[in-house]
C-alpha cells in the first residue's frame, strides 16, 4: 500500500513540473512576441506574423529541405540571420519567382488599393495593413441655415402660365398680409410643401421674413378629357406625353430614368411609366385599327371612281403579306424559337400602297407565368387581360396560317375581297387567306411568288456549280467554283429582267407575256452567254445591243465562254428551272413583297429582336404600322388627343410634330427620284466588285461580295 502512494505521488509532482514548465514556454512565447513587434504602427486589429525571430531560435535544416520563408524579410525587423546563414543553392521564392518589394506599413490604403494590394499566389503576407474607406466630399460652401434642409433644388419642368399665377398669388397676398409694413424678405419654394405627381409638381412659395406662404398651385397642365373608360381625377398632360412618342421606338421606362437624370429633373417612378406606356400601347391599337377600315374604304372608293369613268380597273384588290418573327434575337445564337409575330396585309394596287391588316402572335403573357407556377390554367379564357393570344403547344410558325385568315376576314367586313396574293414560298399564308375566302364563298387567290425571293432562293442553287470551261491550267477548284457562281448568279438576273421587260413590254396580255419569255430568254440566253448573238435583240436583254455596256464585267472573259456540251446542258437544266412554264406563271405579275419588308424593318424600331415585350408587343407593332399610315407626328398628336394631352394650336410640341411628318415626308420623297435610284444602283454595283488593297483599301475595309435582296424603300 505505501509503494502505491509513494508511485501516485511521484507520478503527480512530474506532471505538476511538466505543466509549470509549458506554461514558462508559453509565456517566454508571448513575451518574445511582444518586444519584437514594433511601436509605431496605427491603430487596428494585429496579426501574428508569419516570418519572425521567434522560429529561427533552434530552426536547422537539412539540404534539400529549406523553408518556403528562407532569406525573406521579417515584418518585424531586419533579415533572419540564423534562418539566412545557411545556402545549399535552393532557389528561395524571392529569388526564382516574386521579389519582395518594401512596403511601408505606416501608410494607409483605401479600400479599392487595399483589394488590390494581394493576390493568389503571393509568399508574402502584409500584416496591419487595413482598408480605410474613401470619405464622401462634403460641400462647405453652402452656408447652414434652417431653411436649407427644405430647400428645393434641381430642375422642374412647369407651365409658364401657371407659374405667372402663382407669382401673381404670392405678390397678391404679401402686400395684403403685411398691410402698410413693407416686407423685403425673399420669396422661396419649400420642399415640405412640394407635392410630386409624376411630372407634375405642386408648389407653393413662402417669404423667408415674415413667414407668408401661399396655398400649393398646380404647375402643370391636367388633361382635357378622359380616355374611355377611365375613371378618377384627370391625368397630368405630361405624364401622357412623355411616354406616347416612346411606344412606336423601342425605348421605355428603363431608357427614361437616366434622361431625367442627366437633366436633373425628378423623374415618375418606373411603375407609372409602364403603366402610361401600356395605356398608350392600347390606344395605339385601337386607333390603328380604325386607320385600317379607312384605308380599306379609300381604296374601295378609289376603285368604285375607275370603274364608274370606264377606266380598266377590277372590283377586288391584289394584296401582298408576310410575317416577321422574334427570332433568331440578334447577337445571340441562331436556332432560337420565336415567341413572337407580326403579319402586315399591304395594297399591291398602283399608287395605293396602304396597309390594309394587321395582325399580331404573342405566346408571353405575365398572368400566365404566374398561374403557370401555382399549377392553375392558362389562356385568355381563364383570366382578364391576358396577352397570349397563341398557344404555347405550337410552334410561331403555325402563326401565319391564323394571321392570314384573320387578315382576310378583316378585309371582307370591309368591304374588300383579294385575287391576287404576293408572299415568299410559304405556303401558310396562301391556305389561310384561302380558307377564309372558301368560308365566305369566294373563289382562292391566284398565288404570285416574291420576286426578290425568288431570286435568292434560286443563288442558292448555284452554289455547288463546276463548270468545266474553267477547267485546266492553274485554276483551283475554290477558282472554279466561284468563277461558275458568277455565271449562275448572272443568268438569274437575266432571268429577272426578261421578266419585267415583257411585262413592261405586254402589261394586260399574258399570252404574249409568256410567249416573249420563251423566245426571248429561254431559247437565246444561252448562246448568247456562249458569245453566238444572232437570234439576240434588243429586248432580250442582249449586251451586244447595249453599246454602253457591251461586256459583262462580273463574268470571266466578258461573256464569251467556250462552253462544253456538258456546260450547255447543266446551265440549259438551271434556266429550264428558273423559267419554267409553272414558274413563271407565279411570277407574272412581276410583284415583290418589298412594301411588307419594309414595315418589318420599321416594326424592328418599336419591337427589336434584343427585346421581349411580353404585354406589349400588339400594340407597340400597331403604333409602328399607324405611324406608317399618316406619319409619326400625327400618330403622335392623334394619341395624344384621344387620351386627352393634346398641344395647343400654335405651341412648339404642335410645330415639332407638323417638322416631323415634313421631314419624312422630304425623305420620301427623295428616295423616288432618279438621282437617288441611280445613285444607289452604282453604289451596289461598286460593293460588288473586290477593291485591289493596292488601290489605297486596307484589307479589313474592302468591299463585300453581297448583293442586297431588298431595297426596303416605299415605291
């Protein structure tokens, strides 16, 4: 029993020195630490260094295993000796890779430089280095008093007359609240009595001296009417008017907030514009429909006035369409489905090219997202205001079918029954347009093919031509193909303008259309490519008879090829194909769709493909097609007078408007002349040819071998 205690006391007194002992080590730690920091740095938290005096105390190494902080600057004073004295010619990683820069550790960073400072990968840590936030500037200059804080500062945009009421109030009301007293205190707008109501503001002005103040005045102008419908106090003019011209172009509310910023003016907030722009989106539809039934009517009347004078004139229309989608958005990938489209319905009749349709495919609605993720139906027939008016099972493709027929059937209520339909090749069109006229008893439209479709659908088949008179010598087959590329892409629009000159030539004959085709191109072209010109004319469209263009320059040699018995059967089949008797018969009116590309390059400004207007897209595409009608400045002025914000006769938004439609109108009509047609005719034929880069044209600005299909311009 004694030599067990005397064994529990012996073990007890080494573990009461082993803990004594590690408490001196920790303690001698601690006390090394402390004296080895320095004193002069600044305030803030510490951290325990990484490289110190401390570690190199009894530190040894063997060769081949030097420590990643050997040679390296102490933070707490100079190089380790101890650690530094040894050199077994390892590359240290100051010497091989960084090289430790000094930093003063006194100066104080901001944040930005502070981020900055360290990166990944650095073997130097910086202790005590802390970020300082930048300090806000604050303006001294203006002195402090008690009216400061309610002083009204940035730009307003106010009614001249209501301001003279309001300085006629004040000055009124001033001599009378201070009787025979005069009062020279200044007068000055109060925040605190300030009211915003969009655009529009409230103000009242107050002497500083004697403390008078008015009652708030209105500094803007209230609508003259209601919109049908509406309910409640009447809109601000400005809250209108800001927004109206916004609906036809693509910016909105989003575009808005930085104007008024830069002009330091305090700008509505962003659920109040979108809630104007959505009303004027509906206005713009409405109204747009009602120019629609009056173009119909003209054109009908117009019509009613020939046959009634014994002029050549039909009782139907000859119509063109076509539909635009919102894919594929640009800068994005191609192959995106469309959600969204737009088909216009345009009067291919001499000069009455007026849009007499429209009809719009949106698959987005807001309502339905939202009922979509609480696992309830979708569809207009489930809530109010729904904007899908597609469904989402199928394709926007299968829109233009729905498109047309609704088309149609808008022109037979007004009073008008298509026979001739021009579009590209898509059959959807056709078969809508045709169900309607088959519903109402009507015979089917005489289906006419795009020109310029045409055209370019058939370039593309000359794509892979190998002609073998290009063979031999140097040529390689890349030469090869693109020198047969140029034949084949000649023929089509030779092609092309045996057409129009036999139509130019047999306007009402289709007998002696077709057959001028057949003997004037089909049969000849051919060996006039090959440079025989005994059967060609003037009419055929032969170079030969053209003394001011006698060769052809886009084609090798001029024009004169030595064709092979099998170029003449391959380039024979290709022409065969482009002036087939059912070809042709689809291009006998000689119609493009080009009146229909042109509102889809206009409907792009209202509705881009970068953009999805998930509740607006009907009406921004109606604004662009109202605007097409009668000009953007009435579409501007008409909106805005149907929701009551019209200008007064005589101001400058009403002088702005009338310039507007002036300059279009200008540019119109500059387009139609034949100074600007003949300019633009070179200026294509000039892209067409490759510029030689030694002619002064660097590489990257040579012109594009790319011929425009469109010219996109109103006839």
């Amino acid at each position: 029993m004694a030599a067990a205690q005397l064994a529990v006391t012996s073990l007890v007194g080494e573990n009461v020195i082993l803990q004594t002992s590690l408490v001196l080590l920790l303690v001698f730690l601690v006390t090394s630490w402390f004296f080895s920091t320095p004193k002069n740095l600044p305030p803030g938290p510490r951290r325990w260094p990484v490289v110190g005096n401390i570690f190199s105390l009894a530190t040894t190494f063997a060769p081949g295993n030097t420590p990643w902080n050997k040679g390296l600057r102490a933070e707490s004073g100079p190089p380790d000796k101890d650690v530094a004295s040894r050199d077994h010619g390892d590359k240290t990683p100051s010497s091989s890779t960084q090289t430790a820069s000094s930093i003063d550790l006194n100066k104080r960073l901001d944040e930005d430089k502070f981020r900055m400072l360290q990166r990944r990968g650095d073997h130097i840590l910086v202790a005590r280095l802390r970020p300082r936030r930048k300090a806000t500037t604050v303006d001294y200059s203006e002195p402090k008093r008690p009216y400061a804080k309610n002083k009204v500062s940035g730009s307003r945009i106010i009614d001249l007359e209501k301001m003279e009421r309001l300085v006629n109030l004040y000055n009124a009301g001033h001599r009378k609240a201070n009787g025979e007293k005069v009062c020279e205190g200044q007068c000055a707008f109060s925040r605190k009595d300030e009211k915003k109501i969009g655009l529009g503001f409230k103000e009242a002005l107050s002497c500083k001296a004697c403390g008078y103040k008015t009652t708030a005045e209105e500094l803007f102008q209230r609508a003259d009417t209601r919109r049908p419908g509406a309910r409640g106090p009447l809109a601000v003019k400005l809250n209108v008017q800001v927004v109206t011209p916004g609906v036809k172009d693509r910016y909105g509310p989003s575009t808005l907030k930085p104007l008024f910023s830069s002009l330091d003016i305090p700008d509505p907030g962003r659920t109040t514009m979108q809630r104007k722009m959505t009303e004027a989106s509906e206005v713009y539809e409405v109204l747009n429909k009602q120019q629609m039934a009056e173009n119909c009517a003209t054109v009908a009347e117009v019509k009613r006035h020939r046959i009634a004078a014994g002029l050549r004139e039909r009782d139907t229309v000859k119509i063109e369409s076509d539909t635009a989608y919102n894919n594929p958005p640009k800068g994005r990938s191609r192959g995106q489905p469309g959600t969204q489209s737009e088909c216009p319905v345009i009067s291919a009749e001499p000069n009455m090219s007026l849009i007499l349709g429209l009809g719009t495919a949106n698959q987005h609605c807001k309502t339905c997202e939202n009922r979509r993720r609480r696992g309830l139906r979708t569809g207009p027939a489930f809530h109010a205001k729904c904007s899908q008016t597609f469904t989402r099972s199928k394709k926007i493709g299968a829109s233009e079918y729905k498109l047309a027929k609704e088309n149609t059937e808008a022109l037979l209520q007004n009073g008008l029954v298509p026979d001739t339909l021009c579009g590209d090749n898509d059959s959807g069109n056709t078969n809508g347009t045709n169900e309607a006229l088959r519903q109402a008893g009507h015979p089917p439209v005489n289906k006419q093919d795009c020109m310029q479709h045409n055209k370019r659908n058939h370039r593309k088949r000359v794509f892979n031509l190998d002609l073998e008179v290009f063979k031999g010598g140097k040529a390689t087959k890349e030469m090869r193909l693109e020198r047969s590329r140029k034949v084949g892409h000649y023929l089509v629009d030779r092609c092309a303008s045996a057409l129009y000159s036999a139509r130019k030539r047999h306007p009402h004959n289709d007998q002696d259309f077709f057959d001028a085709v057949e003997q004037n191109t089909r049969q000849t072209v051919l060996n006039c490519l090959a440079g025989e010109h005994s059967d060609c004319s003037y009419d055929s469209g032969c170079p030969e008879h053209m003394p001011e263009n006698r060769t052809r320059p886009e084609i090798p040699g001029g024009g004169n090829l030595a064709l092979t018995q099998a170029d003449r059967v391959t380039l024979q089949t290709f022409i065969d194909y482009r002036l087939a008797p059912n070809a042709v018969e689809r291009q006998k009116e000689t119609m493009t769709s080009n009146r229909s590309e042109a509102f889809h390059k206009r409907a792009l400004k209202a509705v881009p493909k970068d953009l999805t207007f998930k509740r607006n897209y009907s009406g921004r595409v109606h604004a662009a097609a109202l605007a097409d009608s009668i000009g953007s400045g009435a579409a501007i002025s008409r909106v805005n007078q149907y929701m009551g914000a019209s200008h007064a006769e005589g101001s400058p938004g009403k002088a702005g408007l009338r310039a507007l439609d002036k300059q279009e109108k200008y540019h119109q009509d500059r387009k139609k002349t034949w100074a600007y047609k003949n300019r633009r005719y070179h200026l294509r034929k000039a892209k067409m040819q490759p510029k030689d880069t030694a002619e002064g044209y660097q590489t990257d600005s040579r012109h594009p071998m790319v011929r425009r299909e469109h010219s996109y311009s109103k006839k």
